[in-house]
C-alpha cells in the first residue's frame, strides 16, 4: 500500500512484501534507504570536507562513508578547516565549500593546491571561471548538487593524478 503524502514508499507489512520478504522491485519499504551508485576510486582515501550547512555536510560526509573513503573533517569554518588540514597532512582530496560562514575557503584551497592535492569546490556563489582561473586542476560543481556528483569528479580528479 503507497503512503498517500509518499507515493515513492511502500507501507512494508508481511502482506506488502513480495515471497524474498523485500517490497517489490523499485520501491523502498517505510524504513529502507536509497542506494547510492558506487563511486570508484576513493575506498581507503583521506578525503577532507570542508562545509559550514550542517544537512549538506551530512549528505557529503555519508556519501564519501558509503563510498568507503576516510572523511577528515566535517570542517565549517576556514580555521577549522585549516586546523583540520595541519593534523591530517595524509589528505588525498578535498570537496571545499567556497564561502563558510562569511569566509572564502581560498587560503586552504592555495595551501591544498601548492601539494597538489585535488579540489573540488561546491559553491552557490563564486563564479566557475574565476575559480578554475586561480585553481586550474580544480573541479566546480553549482550548488545544487548530489553528493554523488561531487564524488564523480573528485574520483576523476584523483585518477588523473594517479595515470
């Protein structure tokens, strides 16, 4: 039976469920979560975010956990970002808010940069072409964006580096 507000979620009762005891094929039961499509190339990496909007970090930091990546931080604010990046100089990437709580992320982005650790900036307010003017191995993603897409191009900036 469909919620009448939800219509994507299945009310999940033994009666709902198909003989596998799972609901049928494209819904999710009351309590079930979406899967994320597998993001390749980050298992095991030290991936600092840094995000001041607590439900975006939160959408980031499981993305990065589901894809097996180590996540340094959540960081939401330029000195905690900086802290964070002094006692993990291990970090292989980074998906950088642009403005935290007033502050660009740009000093952390230049220190990042010189040791040629891959970026990915998720701004709502800086201009694309600037950033990858100052930044050019950088990637931009316009918020609004999936996590996953975030991920996608990190993964692609870190594969670029490897080859």
């Amino acid at each position: 039976m469909q919620h009448p507000n939800f219509p994507h979620l299945v009310r999940y009762t033994e009666r709902s469920a198909s003989a596998t005891g799972q609901p049928p094929p494209g819904r999710l039961g009351l309590f079930d979560e979406p899967t994320r499509p597998s993001i390749q190339g980050l298992k095991n990496l030290p991936i600092l975010l840094v995000e001041d909007e607590v439900l975006v970090s939160m959408d980031i930091e499981f993305a990065l956990a589901d894809a097996g990546a180590q996540v340094v931080g959540p960081a939401g604010s330029l000195e905690a970002a900086i802290d964070v990046f002094e006692a993990h100089p291990e970090i292989a990437g980074a998906i950088l808010d642009v403005s935290l709580i007033g502050e660009d992320v740009y000093p952390l982005a230049i220190q990042l940069s010189s040791k040629s650790i891959p970026i990915v900036f998720h701004t709502g307010h800086a201009v694309e072409d600037a950033l990858l003017a100052q930044f050019p191995d950088a990637a931009v993603c316009v918020k609004p964006v999936p996590a996953e897409k975030l991920l996608a191009e990190l993964g692609a900036l870190l594969k670029t580096r490897q080859s």
